[in-house]
C-alpha cells in the first residue's frame, strides 16, 4: 500500500479512535479501529523502508520518482508519529499509561504478524516478477542472437 492510501487508512480509524474517546467509549469497543490504525502505521512504515531500498523494476517503471516516493514516506511517518503521541496522551488522561503499554504490546503483535505475512507475500511476489522479467528479456536476447546467427550463416 502506498503512503498516500495508508495515511487515509489511518486518519479515518483515528479520528473514529478520537471520537470514541470523546464519548467516554471503553478501549474493547474500539479495537477494531485500534487494528485498522495500526495495521495502517505498519503498512506506512513498511512503505518507507521501500522507499529507502525499492526493487529495481518499481525504479524503472513507477510513475513517481524515488524522490517523491520517499517524501511522500516520510510526511505520512511524521502524521503518524504526531498520531500516536496525541493518542497516548488520550489514553493517558483516559486510562492510564498501563493502557498504551498494553496498546503497544498489541501493536508489536500486528506489526510482527504483517511482517510474516503480507510483506514477505509481497516481496516474493515482487521478486518472482524481476526473474521472470529478467528470464524472458534472456530468452528474447538469446532468440535475436540466434536469428542474428542464421541470417549471418545463410546469407554468406
């Protein structure tokens, strides 16, 4: 998920997140949005490690430039930590700092189970694209060269 599409993700749940704290909501009855604003967190984050070392077709063929990608990145990183510091002080204020310890806790789990899951799923993907591209930009080469070679042979 792009940074862009990841800090809408993350923003709507927060402000739901803010307003269920606005009307005195219980952690439990919000933790759908938690998991949705996490999840997001997670996904900007992964985004910007992309953006620090993007596979080598994503180089070639993005619409954006590395440049961009990498700002648009960090914007969302720093909407996201101001995020979370203001929902530790409602959580605070609320709570107690035993609640963001355990919020934390939970946010380590789904950022973990990601990892194991969506990143790597797409990173394999993304990477079994570069061989096949890469195998058939081969066998293409290995065909011209060839059909180079016959028509060389057979005109002499």
């Amino acid at each position: 998920m792009d940074p862009a599409s990841a800090m809408a993700v993350a923003s709507a749940a927060f402000s739901t997140i803010k307003k269920g704290f606005a009307v005195g909501r219980d952690i439990e009855s919000m933790v759908g949005d938690l998991s949705r604003w996490m999840g997001a967190l997670s996904d900007i984050e992964q985004a910007e490690k992309e953006a620090k070392n993007p596979p080598i077709f994503k180089k070639l063929f993005s619409g954006k430039s590395v440049e961009q990608e990498a700002l648009e990145a960090y914007a969302a990183k720093k909407k996201a930590e101001s995020q979370r510091a203001e929902l530790k002080q409602w959580m605070g204020f609320t709570m107690g700092s035993k609640a963001w310890d355990e919020l934390i806790r939970m946010e380590g789990q789904i950022r973990k189970q990601r990892q194991d899951t969506l990143y790597r799923q797409r990173e394999r993907r993304q990477k079994f694209m570069e061989y096949v591209i890469i195998g058939g930009a081969i066998i293409i080469a290995v065909i011209i060269i060839f059909g180079a070679y016959k028509v060389i042979r057979g005109g002499s």
